[in-house]
C-alpha cells in the first residue's frame, strides 16, 4: 500500500477538531431533578467509563470522524500494489538500449533500472514467476519464467546495457505474446522512455506497470559516418573518395568542440565544430587519408553519454571477382567480359561445372539448362533456373524493348530503349522477382535478390538481338558484378549497426574467430557457408580471423533516436492528461481512492440519518 | 384556601377516620384516645388474643362459642392526642407531575382534617433548611379552615436539612405526640441526615409517622441522553451521558437507598409509608394509612 498524495493526510487534523467542537458543541439536555443526592454516588461510581462512553455513544461524532478519516484517505490516493498470487506472473522488460546508458551521476540509468528490477524481484509474490526480457535492437530473452529467486536475482544482476538502438515495441510485444491473461500475467516495464512511441500499443493497461529511471539529459553525438567516391572511378588507391559525418545536438545549450578523424594513428581531419541546440550538421570533407584500415571519428565533449561520440569505419580494399561462364561460347559475352578489369574468366561446359570442387564468384548460365541454384551470384542467359517461381511458357518473335526500370542498379547508365529481339522466353514470374525490362508485354529481363542468392536473368540470347551492339551491354554486366560484389571495384568504408548480425565467410571445419573491441573473443564453428555473428553489441573494431583474409567490422551506434537520450515518451492512462509520463512508481497498482470515496460518502448518509433519530429523541425529551 | 387540595367525596371520606395513635398518651382533654391508665368509662378498643393471667372477666364468650378460641377484649380510657405534622417544604418537594409538595399537602390536610375531626391537638409546622412557618396546634373542627388555608400557602423553597429541622422541632415541642414527617428525605447529607433527625423525635417520645413522597422519575428515571442534571435546590449541574447502563445503576443506588430506610424505620418503631405521586391519592390515606396502628374506623 502507498499513498500517491500523502500530504492529504493532514485532512486528519480535522478530527479531533471535530472532536473538540462536538464536546464544546454538544446539545446538552437541561433537566431538573429534586436532587443530585443518587446521580452524584452513579457518576462517582462510573466516572472512569463515563467520558469514554460519551464519546462512542454519540453516534454522529463517530461516524463524522470516521468520515473524513475516509476523505483523506481518499484525497491521498491509495495505492494497492497487487502482489502476484500463484496465478499472477511477471514479465519484465528491462530496457537495455543504448541510452540506457546514459550517466545519472555517478551511476548509469541502467544502475538504476537493475535496481528497480531487483525490488520488484523482491515484491514478487509467493508462487509467481518473473521472465525476463532484455530489450536492445531485438528483444531477447534472458531468463525464462521462473520462481526461482537467485536466478532471476543473477540475472538481473548479469545484465547490461548495450551500444544498441532499439525498438521497446518489439520487446513489449514479445511480452504481450508471452502473457497469460487468464493467469493474471503483469508486465514490468522498465525504461528511460527515451523513444516517441509504441505505435498501437496501449501501453495505460492496467497490469502494465511502467517504471522510468533517468531524467532530462544532454548528449552531442555523431548520428553517421560515410565514405563515398568522388571521382577516380577504378582507381580507389589514387584517392577521390569524400568522408560525411553527421553530428546532432540534443543538448539545450550551444556547444563548441572539436572534431578528430584518424585512420590508424594518422589524425586526417581537425576541426572545431559549434552546434547550435538542438541542431544537426553534416560535415563532408575530401579524404586525404588512406583508404585501407580503420578510420575513427570522435569529438571532444563532455555529455551524458558516450556511446555516440565515437564512430568507427573500415576500407575494405577492392576485390577481384572469380567469373565462370557455363555455355557453348559466346563471343559478345566473353568480349565484353575481358573488357572489364579485375575480374578472371574461365569458360567451361556444364559437364566440367558439375565436376570442378571450386566454387567461382559469379556463374553465367549461357543458354545452357540451369539446375537448382544454390547461395550465391548468377546470371542466366536465355534459360530458366529450376527451384524459382519462374517458368518460360514458350517463345515469342520479334520483339523490341519498350519498358526499362532505369532506378535499378542494374540498370544504372544502361540504356535498353529500343533494343531489338529476334526470340527471347514468354517468361512467366512468380514473387520475388523484380522486372528490369519488358518487350511487348512480356519481360525479358529480372532480378532476383533474396537470401543470399542474386540473379539476373536475361530471356533471350544475347545474340540474337542487338543488345551486344549497344554500350549497354558492357555496362550491364558491370553493374550486375557490382551489384553482386560491391566493393569489386572500389574501396569500401564498412560498418555495421551495433546488434546487427555480421555474416562471416567460414571454411568447413575451420573455426572463425571474432575478437571483440573490449578484448574479449568468440569463436564460430566453419561451415563452409556464411556465418551469422550476433554479438555486435558494443560499438568499436571486431576482428575476424578464419574463413579467408583476416578482415574487421566497424560497429556504430548510428542512431539519432537513440543518441536522443531525452525521456519523452508519455503513458496517458484512460485518456487523462498525462501528468507522470512513464510511471516511476504506481503502473499496475490499484487505486483505491474511489472505495474511500464510497465509504466516506455511505459514512456521511449514515451520520446524516443519526443527526435525524438525535434530532427527533431530543424533541420527544423537550415535549416530555 | 385551595379549593382543589380536598374535593367533598374525600372530606366525606374523612369523617369516618380517626385517628388512633398506637401509644396511649395523656392527653389536656379528654378525647377519643385509650389511654393506659383505665378509667371508669371505658369503651370497647380492641380484641386481642388471651394470654395466661388476664382476667377472665374481658374474655368475649359469644366469640369462644362460635370460633372456640378465647379472646380477651380491650377497653381504654379516651384521652386526647397531639398531632404534629412535619410538613417537607423544600425546594426539591415542588418536583414531579403532580408536584410532590401538592401531594404532600393533600396527606397533611387529610391527616389534619382526621386529626381536629377526632378532637385532637393538630399543629403544622413546615421545614427545608430548618424549621419554617407553622401552625400552632389546636384543637376542634372550626380549626379546619385554618389548616387548609394554612397549608394552601406553603410554597416550597430552599434545600433541605433534614436532620437540623427534625431536631429543632423535637427540641421545641412541648407535648409530644405523634409526629407525622412528610417529606421526599433527599437531603445532600444523605442517610445520616434522616437518621439523625428522626432519632431525635423518638428521644423526645415523638411516635413518627415517616410519609416519603417520591415522583415516579425519581424512583426510575428513564429518559436517556446528553443532559444537563441541575438540582432544583442546590443549582448545581452535572452533565451526564444518560444510558440504560448508568440509569440501572442509578435505581439500584435508590433501591438501595429505600431499603436502608424501611430497615432503619423498622428497627426505631417508625411507620414508615412510601407512596409515589402516581398513587391516587385517596388511596393512599384510605388504604395506606388504614393500615398503619393510628387509624380506625369508628
């Protein structure tokens, strides 16, 4: 039980006001008597009862005291806090994204979120269980429903804040699926409230009970940083490459302070950087730097949090690409092939496809049958692949391109307008693939990028139109090796989202290594596939070693909402006005002040009626 | 004189009275009173059951032959009595519904009336904090008036000294007689006041008649709530949260009282007669007082 106002409970002072006024204010009857000679010896006899008694038999005091005993109560809002019974849970959300790491002097508000969900663990009632989700970028499950104090105990304890932006909304409906209504399930929800909102969530539900920990904060952060070609194009080591950096201030004061990005021990860029509050800048200078290895972004200054004042990038240098054509030979394609750099050909017949143990970059299926395609990059000619929802429903003649989707990548710089088609596959595609070019009505060219295979398929033999003829063609195949290897030709500035998984190449039997950027490491068992890497919580440089060329991911908080460390999301509770935006202290607790309201009210009826029989007993004694 | 104190049907009543004190006094005169000295003109007082050694000449034979049992008659010499009514006239006697000193008035006036009717001496003297007015006594039926009216102009006031008033009078008197006390006996001084009072009348050889006038309420009162008790002679005031608990404990405090008093009147030869003012009065002098040792028919 606890009392939302608790200063109304100096309404009580009124009772013995009332008290003293009915004692001076008592209606005393006046009657004469022939002598006090036996009342004297009663009163004698009786006095040590006779003021207690006085008091009680009067009715109206009674009920009069006990009335605004009721009242303020009532004005003070009692609050009962529902224990669980055994058929009541708990689901705890305990917010564990990255503005939960945000100082509140000299601890952090995830400090005081452990310990709020501490006290609720010692609150929980006998028989109920307490699950526990954490929740960073995905919602994660950290102890299932259990009774069991000292594991729930240690695992509050255990848990940690992360670099991680998030969505609670996820976690609260993993919550809200988990729940059992019919048990009387609860959802704890602990938070900085540091997000807009929890989209059709009505978060006012009474067995949700919201618990806030942080106040109003400042925090200066850099929401992104990007590398991108300026020029050069195929010549990555001679530079042409310009660095974008976006900063945010949430703080309410102007700040001025300077701006250091060093590749490795090299400072590149010095600046000094003033914001405005709660402005943004994008800041793009030309990368002098060099183009491979780390690149670290910081700023000099001192707010509440500190996952954002760094960013980090990697240059991933360019890569050759490994191409095998499948097919009869084809003088256009294989033409246009040596044309383009940094890539290595080899032709083979589909017999010495199915024979060869290695496995190229990219395969090019020329008008030759396709078999069901594994992970990877293809592009068909003139064929269908099996295993896809595509069929070729026969041939039609002379066509010309009338339709190109210019936005694609594919696409970029290549023209199709009027190319001429002597045959070309009455395609019929199913979801998933995305039409790149149509000739009178029908495509004849798609794209296909789901999971980690990515197709494109042209439906009509490249000899048997003009397309060969055209510059189009060169570059259509550029882009789609592109497409398929971004950094084929370029430099590449990689990073990663702190908790985004990072897909790891990895050789069968050989173990793939990830040292962490607090020096710790994981270790994944190879598979000879890709590999999913979830640990990228904490923003800094991992490194990768196994499953090919030792390689490193930069992880960044990247997230304006996230660095917007600001509480600001508000719980309006049966659409009142809402005074206590995330509730620190009262959530699911029952308010009690109505049933206080009914007593007093039922109390001041029942005094109302006892003042009446008073006022009648005492005019049947004044005819007497 | 107060024409509604004795309607005609109660003075007619009255005339068939007298009044027969149970001590045989000598009287100045000779009345209608036996007294213990027999003379030559006895009259037939009593009978009373034969004890060894009376004369066998007052045996009542026509009475042995009906009911076979000897009875010896009883003759007195008529003497005549003085009658001392004591009449209460406190404050607290104008208590009650009908006043208690209304009441108290009508038995003073019956018993006067009885008194002169019998050729008795009758005095009336009325006392609160002591002895007040009175009436000197006298003798004949002419005085009659002169009782009413003196009776007629008591008017009750003061507080009561039971024991200071009794005193005096007993102190005072010449010729004792029958004392007839007529009061409520609520005095402050409580038990010791009366006792002290109606002790020194039967020094003086008074034979008292104790007549306590009580009103209903004061027996068993029964109005409950917040009241201001306020005693009608002293003005005090108490204030009482009157319930059913302290009202038990009240009448059990007065019964406690009363049965003191009956047993202190018993063991000092008092008559003692309690009467409420809801008793109609003629009952209580014809039937009452018929039943006491100093009335007889005549």
């Amino acid at each position: 039980m606890s009392l939302a106002s608790p200063l109304a409970l100096l309404a009580l002072l009124l009772v013995p006001l009332v008290i003293i006024l009915h004692s001076r204010a008592v209606r005393w009857r006046r009657r004469e008597v022939s002598s006090l000679l036996f009342w004297s010896e009663v009163l004698r006899e009786n006095r040590a009862s006779m003021r207690i008694r006085r008091i009680l038999r009067n009715l109206v005091l009674l009920v009069e005291c006990l009335a605004i005993a009721a009242v303020a109560l009532a004005l003070a809002g009692p609050l009962f806090a529902r224990r669980g019974g055994p058929g009541g849970d708990v689901i705890l959300v305990l917010d564990t994204t990255a503005s939960m790491k945000a100082r509140e002097g000299s601890r952090t508000r995830f400090d005081e979120a452990r310990g709020r969900a501490l006290e609720a663990l010692s609150d929980l009632g006998r028989g109920s269980r307490m699950l526990v989700i954490a929740a960073g970028r995905t919602p994660g499950l950290a102890v299932p429903f259990t009774d069991d104090r000292e594991t729930l105990r240690r695992a509050i304890q255990a848990a940690q804040a992360t670099d991680e932006p998030g969505d609670l909304r996820d976690a609260v409906l993993l919550a809200l699926s988990l729940r059992d209504a019919s048990r009387g399930d609860r959802l704890l929800v602990i938070t900085d409230g540091a997000f807009d909102s929890l989209g059709d969530i009505d978060p006012a539900r009474p067995w949700m009970r919201w618990v806030r920990v942080g106040a109003a904060r400042s925090n200066i952060g850099i929401t992104s940083l990007a590398f991108r070609r300026t020029g050069g194009e195929g010549n990555a080591a001679a530079g042409g490459y310009e660095m974008f950096l976006s900063l945010r201030s949430f703080s309410a004061r102007p700040a001025t302070f300077p701006l250091t990005v060093s590749a490795g021990p090299s400072v590149v860029v010095r600046k000094q950087v003033t914001l405005a509050p709660g402005s943004a800048r994008g800041i793009s200078v030309p990368w002098t730097g060099p183009t491979s290895g780390r690149v670290t972004a910081e700023i000099g200054v001192s707010d509440d949090l500190a996952a954002d004042d760094r960013a980090f990038a990697v240059f991933v240098p360019a890569r050759g690409v490994r191409v095998r054509l499948i097919g009869e030979g084809n003088f256009f394609l294989e033409t246009a092939l040596s044309s383009l750099p940094n890539l290595t050909v080899s032709r083979v017949s589909a017999a010495e496809a199915l024979a060869a143990s290695d496995g190229p970059d990219v395969t090019i299926f020329d008008g030759t049958v396709v078999p069901p395609l594994g992970k990877g990059a293809y592009i068909v000619i003139d064929s269908v692949p099996a295993g896809l929802p595509l069929r070729a429903a026969g041939t039609r003649d002379g066509l010309r391109v009338t339709n190109a989707n210019l936005s694609h990548p594919l696409l970029a710089s290549v023209t199709l307008e009027g190319v001429v088609i002597g045959q070309a596959l009455r395609l019929e595609p199913g979801p998933g693939f995305t039409e790149l070019a149509a000739a009178g009505g029908t495509p004849v060219m798609l794209a296909w990028d789901q999971g980690e295979l990515k197709l494109l398929l042209i439906g009509f033999d490249v000899r048997e139109s003009d397309l060969p003829l055209r510059p189009a063609f060169p570059v259509l195949l550029a882009n789609a090796l592109g497409w398929f290897f971004p950094s084929w030709l370029s430099v590449q500035a990689e990073q990663l989202q702190a908790g985004a998984p990072a897909l790891l190449s990895s050789a069968a039997g050989q173990a793939v290594t990830v040292t962490l950027p607090g020096g710790g490491s994981r270790s994944l068992a190879g598979t000879g596939q890709p590999v999913e890497f979830t640990e990228t919580s904490t923003t800094g440089f991992y490194r990768v070693q196994g499953g090919g060329e030792p390689r490193e991911i930069a992880v960044n908080l990247a997230s304006p909402g996230e660095s917007n460390i600001e509480p600001r999301f508000e719980v309006s509770v049966d659409g009142e006005a809402p005074a206590d935006p995330v509730d620190q202290n009262k959530g699911a607790r029952v308010p009690l002040w109505s049933a206080f309201a009914v007593a007093a009210f039922l109390l001041a009826a029942v005094e109302w009626a006892a003042w009446l029989r008073e006022t009648a007993v005492a005019r049947q004694g004044a005819r007497r | 004189m107060d024409r509604q104190l004795f309607d005609r049907d109660f003075l007619k009543k009255l005339e068939y009275l007298s009044l027969v004190s149970r001590k045989l006094y000598r009287g100045v005169a000779k009345g209608a009173h036996a007294s213990p000295l027999r003379g030559t003109s006895p009259d037939f007082a009593d009978y009373r059951t034969y004890q060894p050694g009376d004369d066998f000449r007052y045996i009542d034979w026509n009475i042995f032959g009906r009911l076979d049992r000897l009875f010896v008659k009883m003759f007195a010499e008529e003497e005549d009595l003085s009658v001392h009514i004591l009449l209460d006239a406190s404050e607290s006697m104008a208590f009650g519904t009908p006043r208690k000193i209304d009441y108290a008035r009508r038995v003073a006036g019956a018993l006067g009336f009885i008194g002169l009717a019998s050729l008795d001496r009758v005095g009336v003297a009325t006392f609160a904090a002591g002895i007040g007015d009175s009436l000197a006594p006298r003798r004949g039926r002419r005085q009659i008036f002169h009782l009413f009216e003196y009776l007629s102009r008591v008017a009750p006031s003061g507080p009561t000294d039971l024991s200071r008033s009794l005193e005096d009078y007993a102190l005072r008197s010449r010729s004792p007689g029958l004392a007839v006390v007529i009061s409520d006996l609520l005095d402050e001084s409580g038990a010791a006041a009366y006792r002290r009072g109606l002790l020194a009348l039967r020094y003086r050889a008074f034979d008292v008649v104790l007549v306590q006038v009580l009103d209903r309420e004061e027996i068993a009162p029964a109005d409950e709530g917040m009241s201001r008790l306020a005693d009608m002679e002293t003005g005090r005031m108490v204030n009482v949260a009157v319930d059913a608990r302290l009202l038990a404990a009240y009448r059990k405090k007065v019964a406690v009282f009363l049965g003191n008093l009956e047993e202190f009147c018993l063991g000092n030869r008092i008559e003692y007669l309690r009467t409420s003012t809801v008793v109609p009065f003629e009952d209580v002098v014809l039937k009452y007082l018929r039943q006491g040792a100093h009335l007889h028919s005549r």
